[in-house]
C-alpha cells in the first residue's frame, strides 16, 4: 500500500470568499467546500483537511460542522492552539486535528509549531482532544529538538513541514530533504506516525515518498490548482496515482 493522500479544501473557500466574503448566507454562494471535499474523496483522498483560522479568512465554523456530517472517510481539522478554536474542534469531534501555528499577517501556514517553546500549553490541548478520543498531529519543521518535544508531549502523529524543501532547489534541496528524512527517522524510532505535507505538488512530490515510515500527506493548493483544468475528482486521482 502505497503513501496515502489527505486533501485540504481550504482554498476552495478562499475563492468563495473572494466574492462571497460579507453575504455568505446567498443561496448562490460558491464554490462549496464540501463538494469539493466529497469529489476528492472519490477521487481516493482518505480523508479532507481544512484550517479553521482565528480570522476565518476562507473556512467558518459552518463549512467544518457540514464536512463533519458529510466526509465518509475522516475530517483531519488543521487549527490553532486557542481557546475559541479549541472549543469548537471538540464540539466538531473530527477524527484528527493538526495544531499549527498561526499568523494574521501570513498568506498560508509559514513555518512549524514552536513544540519547545509552547510544552505547557500544547500539553493541555493534547490532553482535551485525548480524552475526547480526537487523535493529534503537530505540524512541525523537521528539526530534532521539535521531535524530541513532540514525543515528550506523547503526539501520536507528526506532519513534517515540508515547505522549505519545496521552495529549494539544486543542492539546497537535498540539504532539506536529508533534514526530512532524518527527522522521519527519528519519529518513527519515537513511535510517532510521520506525515508531512506544506508546498508539494505533482512535480516535486517523488523525493518526499522516500521519508521513512511515511504514512500521509496533505496536499491542497496544488490539487485545486489541477482541480481548475480537470476537476476535484480527477485532480485528486492523478495525485494518488502518484503515490504509488
């Protein structure tokens, strides 16, 4: 079996709410996330990622209740570690969520989670969404001191941030990949699930598929991108197939 392959439907929103951003309530508001969420499931997607900002800047807390009664494979909600966002992931009980970090200045997720740093206060949210049975991942920079404190916090899953890789080239990028790999290592020796994800595409995807033990990726605007040419379904098809 090959990597499998989580989509994030977050930019599917971000172009609703280019249009859309003070009257969602229309009845022609458009494109659903959702739709886009179940077409990607069709296409093989095993599960639907979407980022529920402080700002909400293109997911709301209605599209998450709604993916969670309609995604049939699991809803992996990617958040920050506030109390708002807190409250609502265990109101939503996805199966996953992602803890990242968040910036109202950034465009996307820039960088990983301060593990280190933040202990004492992502000790607590890891112990609310463990004992509402919501399984987490730390969104992480492949740096040893960020998995050696993922593991102390008893993170059963890591996603690598794999976007200085992705914006490298020649040399560079290797020097990246060696740091994913030998981050993955790591995990894995700690018992930690590896996932990575942030910046990966259908051309760069292949090295990425050699991390040790890895088990899923999370792709998003390099799907709906695709999505624009053939559509959700088979852009999410042709990023599996790449899998293996």
């Amino acid at each position: 079996m090959g990597v499998q392959l989580g989509v994030n439907i977050d930019h599917v929103a971000t172009v609703r709410q280019a249009r859309y951003a003070l009257n969602a309530g229309s009845i022609n508001v458009e494109p659903d996330p959702v739709e886009a969420a179940l077409a990607a499931e069709r296409g093989g997607a095993v599960g639907i990622t979407a980022h529920l900002r402080q700002d909400r800047r293109h997911i709301g807390d209605v599209d998450i209740f709604r993916l969670k009664e309609a995604v049939a494979t699991k809803l992996n909600l990617e958040m920050g570690n506030s109390p708002e966002i807190v409250d609502i992931a265990l109101k939503v009980l996805p199966t996953d969520v992602c803890l990242v970090p968040e910036s109202r200045e950034e465009v996307t997720t820039e960088g990983g989670l301060d593990c280190v740093t933040n202990h004492s206060a992502l000790e607590q949210t890891l112990k609310a969404m463990r004992d509402a049975g919501i399984r987490v991942s730390l969104f992480i920079d492949p740096v040893p001191a960020q998995i050696a404190a993922a593991a102390s916090l008893g993170a059963p899953v890591i996603e690598l941030h794999t976007g200085a890789y992705a914006e490298a080239s020649g040399s560079v990028r290797d020097a990246e990949l060696v740091r994913l790999l030998e981050a993955a290592r790591l995990a894995t020796e700690a018992g930690i699930q590896v996932n990575a994800g942030h910046g990966l595409n259908y051309t760069n995807i292949s090295p990425i598929l050699t991390l040790p033990r890895l088990v899923e990726l999370n792709i998003g605007h390099s799907i709906v991108s695709r999505a624009l040419a053939v559509g959700m379904e088979t852009a999410t098809r042709e990023m599996v197939a790449l899998l293996g």
